[in-house]
C-alpha cells in the first residue's frame, strides 16, 4: 500500500493536484461500500418484494379454490343461480392470470405446474356440467360433478398453501442472507475507515515533506548569501508553486554578483545610490525572516497562505530586478510595495494596517523605480514599532496640477523637532545623519540626481504622524 501511494503521487508536481486527487482517492473509498450497501438492499429488496407478492397472489386463489369456486358450482347444480351466469369462468380465468404472476424457482415449480393442471381439470369438469345442464340429466349426476370439482378446488388450494410455505422458507433464508452480508459490509465499512484514516495521514507526511523539503533548500540557500556566498543554486523544486520562486532565487544569486561588480564600476554617485537601493531590497534577513515565515505556515498546513506569501515574494523580486530597468510603471511600484506590505503583514500582523490608494489615471505613467518601499519600510520600523501598538501606513499617489504626487502617511511615534530638523539639514545636503535616515536619503539622492524632482519632503507631529512626500513630472515613455 506504501508503495502505491508513492506511486500515485509520484506523477504530481502540484500541491493542488496532490490535494484534489487525495480528495478523489478519499470520497471514492468511502463512497464504495455504501454503493455496495445500497446495491445489496435494493436487489434484496426487490427480491423480498416479488415473494410477497407471489405469496399475496396465492393467497387469493386459495379463496378462490377454497370457497368462492365451489360455491358457485353447487349454487348452480342446486338451482340458486342460473347456468347462464359466467361467473365460475370468470374465477377460472383469474387462475388462468395470476399463475405466471407467481415467482417461479427451483421449488416453486411443481407446486405451479401441480396447480396449472389442476386448473386445466376443472376448466373439462365446467364443461361437462354445462353439457349435463344442457341435456337435463339428473341432478345426481350434477352432484357428481360438483363433488369432483370441491375435491380438484380443494387439492388446488393444498398446492397453492405448499407454494406460500416454499416461498415463506426462501423469506427466511433472506434474512439469514441479509444478516450475513451486513456483517461483512460492516466489517468492510470499519476497515475502509481505517484506510481512509491511514491515507489521510499517510497524504499528510508526503504533503509536508513536499512543501518542508524545499523550503528549508530555500532558507540555506538564504544563509549562505547571509554568509557571502553569491555563487551558490538552488535546485529546481519537484512542486509547481514553487518553480518561480525557485527561479527568481536562483537569477538573484546568479545576477547579484554581477549586479555588484558592474554597479562598482559605474562612475557617478548616480549609479552607486541605485546600487544601494538594490542592496536594499536583498536584505539577507529579510530573505530569511520571509522565509522563516513560511515554514511555519507549511508546519500549520496552510497552503492557500503558503501559496499567497510565496507569490507576493516571488512579486516583490521581480520587480526589484525588473531586468535591469531603472524605470518601470507606476501599477508595478505600487504592486512591489503592495507585495512587500503582505509580505510584513504576515510577520507583524499584530501591529500593522495598511492602505494603498493610487489613481488609476497614473499608473500607466513612468517613474524610477524603488522609490514608495524604502520609505514604507522606513514607516513600519521606525514609526510603528517604535510606537509599540497597532498602527497604519497610508500609500497614495494621484495627479496634481499636471505632477505626480506621492506620500507614505504613518500614526507611528513621529519624529521629535530636533531629530526632524537634522534630517531634513541632512537630506537638503546631500547626506545622510545616521543609520535611521538611510533609506531616506537614498530615495531623495535618486530623485535629485535623476532630476526627476525636488527630492523628499518631510512632515512629523511627535507621538501622532509622520508623512514622507515627493513630486515626480509625469513621464509616459522612458527607457530602461
């Protein structure tokens, strides 16, 4: 059974169609036995049915044979009735119709052919009494025959109750059937369960190890870059959802040394702050709390936010490298923040909320990319986890007086007066005060030195807000 399962399951290379033909293999070993139940009930029931008939069809020939017949003949033989009245053929004639009614088995047979010759006997002997009536004869010669058709009535009306008493003893040997068959079925039904059971379980340890595996694959592989090791590739996974990821994690690795080594060789501070700002979104802790994240999900079995999480990582990479591009559309900058904001969500979902609204009229537009994530960023670790409570970061950006206007909103901890006023002396200089406002002062070095604003604008009332804010000209065509 071992054996089979893994070969079954050896041909899938999806969690979904792991899961739906589980599903299948599960309802249609349940659904078995209960056709088979259904199946053995309805043939014996119907066979139990056609007994009661037939004996419910003996039954009113015997009344026939035993009183009604009879009755007839001597009322005629003694003058009660008139010989012209077809009524006793009329009685005959229902012997004559239900006899092939009745079920005929191996030891019903005789008695049905025993009662079919005796009919026969008394359709000459009704016969004979018209004959003597027509030729008035006497009426002991009538009696005669009327004695010799109560003794062809009375063996008939023994060999219809031989009949009912065969099929009474077939009802029985039913019900013993009955009782044995759903013994076994119940015994089927309890060892299906068990399979089922088995299965279930046995499906469970080949889905965990088909999404853990992987996964932990993928978190080495996260290490090793954490340890600087960026020639390092990760093979490709045997599960479908994760062919993407497994490909953008192996492009990153294989792009990012040489994204480094070209990026070093650039002259111009132009191409060293759009260096940083890549370095920025590979953070190897980053890779590795995601990740981490995932697992624990895979350790819950929940694969639909297995799925959701790796998609929105997979997003988040491939529009960080968006093939070496500078530029990219407004719908792809706010669906690489989006992607991270469900990323963190995840992780921090008991501190953050969040909020995108961009207007549809500009997302078509160009702009450079990499600019609404560092300063969300910014936003969450510096505004909502230093507040300590749950906290929401507001993404908008809609068109003004001809310009792109975008800002990321936060009701964090806010900036103190002083801090503020070194920041906004930092950025106005192009330099960058501490650690904190790191991220801050790239995104504003990029926008000036591209020319495409007039760098970032910075808005903070302590223990209430913080709004980071940028103009950009709008650009529908822009190359790499």
């Amino acid at each position: 059974m071992h054996n089979a399962i893994n070969r079954m399951f050896s041909g899938c290379n999806s969690i979904q169609t792991m899961v739906r033909l589980s599903y299948r293999v599960i309802i249609i070993t349940m659904l078995l036995p209960c056709v088979m139940l259904l199946t053995f009930q309805t043939v014996m029931m119907n066979r139990y049915n056609e007994k009661i008939t037939s004996i419910n069809y003996a039954g009113s020939l015997m009344q026939i044979a035993d009183e009604d017949l009879p009755n007839e003949i001597w009322n005629i033989v003694s003058g009660k009735k008139a010989n012209d009245d077809g009524e006793r053929y009329r009685m005959l004639s229902e012997f004559d119709r239900v006899l092939p009614l009745l079920e005929q088995t191996r030891e019903s047979v005789p008695y049905i052919s025993a009662a079919e010759r005796a009919v026969a006997s008394l359709n000459e002997n009704l016969k004979d009494l018209d004959l003597q009536i027509a030729s008035d004869s006497t009426v002991q010669i009538q009696e005669n025959i009327y004695d010799e058709v109560e003794s062809v009535s009375s063996l008939l009306s023994m060999v219809l109750t031989h009949y009912n008493t065969s099929q009474v003893v077939a009802i029985a040997g039913f019900n013993d059937s009955m009782q044995a068959v759903s013994a076994v079925l119940a015994i089927l039904a309890i060892l299906t369960g068990v399979m089922v059971t088995w299965f279930a379980f046995r499906n469970y340890l080949l889905l965990r190890s088909a999404i853990q595996t992987p996964l932990l694959r993928f978190e080495d592989m996260t290490k090793k870059i954490a340890e600087g090791e960026l020639d390092v590739h990760l093979e490709t996974p045997e599960i479908e959802e994760l062919f993407t990821l497994s490909r953008c994690f192996n492009t990153m690795a294989e792009r990012l040394q040489d994204l480094i080594d070209e990026r070093v060789h650039y002259i111009g501070e132009l191409q060293r702050a759009q260096l940083k700002a890549l370095q920025e979104q590979i953070k190897p802790h980053f890779l590795y709390n995601t990740l981490g994240s995932i697992i624990c999900l895979a350790q819950k079995n929940c694969c639909r936010m297995i799925i959701d999480l790796t998609m929105s990582l997979t997003s988040f990479f491939r529009i960080s490298l968006s093939q070496g591009c500078d530029y990219i559309t407004v719908a792809d900058e706010e669906q690489h923040v989006r992607a991270y904001l469900e990323i963190q969500a995840v992780r921090y979902n008991t501190i953050l909320e969040y909020e995108i609204e961009i207007d549809e009229e500009i997302k078509n537009y160009k702009m450079l990319k990499l600019l609404l994530q560092p300063l969300v960023e910014n936003a969450l670790y510096h505004g909502l986890k230093a507040k300590r409570r749950r906290g929401m970061i507001r993404v908008r950006g809609n068109m003004q007086d001809g310009q792109m206007h975008f800002s990321v909103w936060d009701n964090g901890g806010g900036i103190p007066a002083d801090l503020l006023q070194t920041i906004s002396w930092s950025l106005e200089h192009g330099g960058s005060s501490n650690q904190t406002s790191f991220g801050l002062s790239n995104v504003d070095r990029r926008i000036r030195m591209y020319g495409d604003g007039t760098g970032l604008r910075i808005e903070s009332e302590p223990g209430e807000y913080t709004q980071v804010s940028f103009v950009l000209p709008v650009k529908e065509e822009e190359s790499c």
